[in-house]
C-alpha cells in the first residue's frame, strides 16, 4: 500500500510515489482529478485498459493516459504517424487499473474534509472510554464502557459500538452502523451505512416433542474478528460466533447487502459481490471471487483462489484452489422456460423409463 502525501503532488511526483514511469515534457504540471477517456480535459487523468479503446484513447482530450507498455507504443506510433493527433504524456504501469484506483484515491483524499479532533456535544461516551484526541466522533454516536479507537478512527454519525470493542486506526465508519459488544475491526477499514457486525448467528435446536414445540435458541457467545483494510459495503451483516469466533481476514472486500453466518471464516484479500452470502461454519481461502446473488451452504471448505459465479449455489466443499464454478441456468423467454421446466420435472420419470428400456434389451443368461 502506497502511502501518499496529503499535499498536492505533480504529476511527476505522483509518478515516483507509485512506481509508475512518467513519459513526457512536463513533469512539474498540476492535475486536478480523474474523468474517462470521453470526458477528461487537459488537466485531468484517464486510463486505458482494454484495447478496443484505444481509438478513443487517442481522441481523448485528457492531459495525461494511464497505460500499459503496449498501448503506449500503439498510441505513440500512432500519434507520430498522424499529425492531427495530439501528443499526451503518460503514466506507463503493469497495472493501468490498479494505479488509476490509487490516484483517484489520492484526489479524492485531496478533496476530503478535515475530520479529526472533534467530538459532537450529541455523542455519548462511556465514562470507561477513551477517545484520541485526533479521532472524530459525529453526532449521536454511542461509545459503550471499554471501547478501544485506534489514531484516527472516523465515526461519521449515528454509530453504536458496544462493550469492549476494538477499532482500528484510520478506520471510517458511516452512519447507522451497530457492532456489538466485544468485536474487534482492523485498521483502515471502511464500514459503510447500515452495517451490523456481532448480531446473533441463526442458532436454534428443535424441541418437537409431545410435550415441547419450540425452536430452542442457542446462545451465540463468539466474537467477530475482522482485519485490516476490509470494506463492507452497506447493509451487510457478518454474525457473531455461537461459541468461536467468526472471522474474516486482512484485505477483504465486501458490497452491498452481504451476508456472513456465524463462525464463518473468509481468507484475506476475498471479494464478494452483493447480496452474496456464506452460511454457518463455512470457510473461505484467501483470494476468492465470489459473484454477486450466489450463496454457500454451511459446513463447507472452499479452496484458495476460487472463483464463483454470480447466482450460483455452492452445496459441497471445494478441494482443488484457483477453480471457477458456475451454476446458473441462462435466461429465457417466458414461454420457452415453462416448457423446459415441465421436462426438467418428468426427468425422473424418464430416467426410470431409459433404465426399463436398457433393461430389456440386456441378453438373458441362459
């Protein structure tokens, strides 16, 4: 992680703090943001990444081209084969992308308001806590007995921590947000609105008997660990352990309306898209992609760098690291799904009738 400086840098010194080569005149020059290749003017950064775009690379008004080694070439040959084509300067990286996300970090930074030091007079604060001094604590935020803030934590609004919670420096957390007594979040997190982090996993033993109809509820008694730089994105929830801890690892990247059950485990530097989720006991290696709508049965073991396709139900453990599974059936006119519907039902049926027809026609033994 490259650590920028809060001042305004020129484009030759952004260069130099992301290790990223700086090729033109004019390295002393000022941007003042980010913008797509259609939009961006003189004074503002684009990239490319995918060469179907290179035409419109080369008709982009933008002072300066975040790119490859490739596309630098083919855009510079170009230029110099076309003498109304206007000569760029260039930010030349491995990863166009991933050095596009870090400047747009750090312009976005630039634009940020100072919010340390300050404690809003509608916050309460436990007698029993302390607040850094260069934390900020927004309004009608709530700081129950023994919670811990790292330097710089951000409590934007309206946030509950509970009892003998742990937050990391740096961390930022957005309003609503309600993590319960005794979870601990790494550093440089950002929890978006709505998050719930510690509720109750979905624990209950059925009493069916005749004299007892009742879901009996298990105590949920585990923590929720969470390390550093993880984001979870709005109303998600992750659930506390019913007796060990759930935890998700370092680098975690999570959105909109995930699910987490207790006593899961998710492998640093995992992403899961929205309204994805993960049932009880399971465990995630580092470095899954899970798409977005698909869900995990408890109990299971997925394997490093796995791969999951939005939509797709994962009932069974995955062994073999670095697979992509995929399980959605595409979509369909109305009309035509009701009839492969009707025959997806009859397929056991026809099952038995192929198996009677194999049957008969199976030589005798004499």
């Amino acid at each position: 992680m490259h650590d920028l400086s809060s001042k305004k840098l020129s484009i030759g010194e952004l260069a130099l703090a992301l290790d990223a080569q700086f090729l033109g005149d004019k390295p002393g020059v000022y941007m003042r943001g980010v913008a797509t290749l259609q939009d961006a003017q003189l004074d503002q950064i684009s990239f490319l990444v995918n060469p179907l775009y290179r035409q419109q690379a080369l008709l982009s008004q933008a002072g300066v081209l975040i790119v490859n080694q490739a596309d630098y070439e083919f855009l510079t040959q170009t230029t110099s084969m076309h003498s109304n084509t206007e000569v760029k300067a260039y930010l030349v990286s491995k990863n166009p992308y991933a050095l596009f996300a870090r400047i747009a970090q750090y312009f976005a930074n630039l634009s940020k308001p100072n919010m340390t030091g300050f404690i809003h007079p509608t916050a309460f604060i436990s007698p029993h806590t302390t607040v850094p001094s260069n934390c900020y604590i927004g309004a009608f935020c709530v700081l129950e007995s023994g919670v811990t803030l790292g330097s710089g934590v951000r409590l934007v609004s309206h946030v509950h921590l509970g009892k003998n919670v742990v937050i990391g420096a740096d961390t930022v957390i957005h309003p609503m947000t309600v993590i319960y007594d005794e979870c601990r979040i790494g550093a440089r997190g950002i929890i978006h609105g709505g998050v719930v982090i510690g509720s109750d996993g979905f624990g209950f033993a059925p009493d069916f008997s005749t004299t007892s109809k009742e879901w009996v509820k298990i105590p949920q008694t585990g923590r929720v660990i969470i390390g550093d730089d993880v984001e979870l994105g709005a109303s998600s929830t992750v659930d506390r352990g019913a007796m060990a801890d759930t935890i998700i690892g370092n680098g975690c990247k999570f959105d909109n309306q995930v699910q987490i059950g207790h006593n899961a485990k998710v492998g640093d530097h995992t992403v899961m898209a929205g309204c994805s989720g993960i049932a009880g006991s399971t465990e995630l290696g580092p470095m899954c992609v899970i798409g977005g709508y698909s869900n995990f049965s408890g109990h299971l073991q997925i394997a490093e760098r796995t791969t999951v396709s939005g939509g797709t139900s994962i009932t069974k453990s995955i062994k073999e690291p670095g697979q992509h599974f995929t399980g959605v059936f595409p979509f369909i006119p109305h009309p035509r799904w009701e009839k492969n519907a009707a025959i997806i039902r009859g397929l056991d049926k026809i099952r038995q009738q192929i198996k009677e027809l194999m049957n008969t026609k199976k030589p005798h033994n004499e």
